[in-house]
C-alpha cells in the first residue's frame, strides 16, 4: 500500500482553507513562529488558479500582509526567512495588494520611516508634557 504524497481533495480547497485560517489569525501545522511556508504557497496557488471571488478578496488581502511583514527586508541580506534580496514571495504578495490598492507597509517600517506623524498621546510620551486628565508637569 502506497502512502499518499498529500492530503486528498483539490489543491485549491486545501488553498482556501490555509488562507482562511491564516486571515482568522489561527495557525497551521506548517507555521514556523510569524512565518509560514504553508501559507505562501496558498497565497500562489489562489492569486495564479483564476479571479479571486469578491467575498475572498479580505481574506487574500489578511495573508499577502502577513507575508509582507514576514519577508519584509531586514537590511542588506534580504528578507528574513529567505534571506534573498528579490524575494518572489514578497514580491507576489506586493503585485496582489497593489491589484487591490492596498498601500500596506508593516508596522516596524512605517514608524521608522520621516512621514510617520506621531499622535497626540506619543507627543505627550516623548515629550513627557500633559499629565493625566490634561494636567501639565
């Protein structure tokens, strides 16, 4: 008797799935900490199998920013799980959120970055000024 090389059914249902319970920020069996292999090739196998149902779209849109922020680059190597400087995982979650006009950027970048405004309340923090219920120092 043989053993089979993967779960039965259809790749794209098993695909569909792995997306589902990734966007509802439930892991997987193949997830290694914030990142997940498992997931990137659910994300490959619904954006390239045919047009993404409109009822779906959230959920594709959830994963590929998951994917960005786990292959974001970390500096001159790359991306992190990968560790290659053109990371065609990124690269494939990048070209789904500009189809859906999502300027998504993970959140460890857009504070570093110059137009980052900080609020009010990160004001008062920095500048240690306006106390409790308004009351300055």
């Amino acid at each position: 008797m043989s053993v089979p090389e993967s779960a039965p059914g259809l790749a794209i249902d098993w695909a569909w799935a792995t997306i589902t319970t990734h966007a509802e920020a439930r892991h997987c069996d193949g997830c290694r900490g914030t990142w997940c292999p498992t997931v990137e090739w659910a994300l490959w196998v619904v954006i390239t199998d045919r047009i993404v149902p409109a009822d779906r779209e959230q959920l594709v849109t959830v994963v590929a920013r998951q994917t960005m922020t786990a292959h974001w680059p970390s500096g001159i190597d790359g991306c992190r799980p990968c560790g290659l400087p053109d990371c065609s995982r990124m690269q494939l979650a990048a070209t789904w959120l500009e189809v859906v006009r999502n300027d998504y950027i993970p959140e460890s970048v857009r504070i570093l970055m110059k137009s980052a405004r900080p609020t009010d309340a990160e004001l008062r923090q920095i500048t240690e000024m306006g106390g409790p219920a308004g009351t300055d120092r």
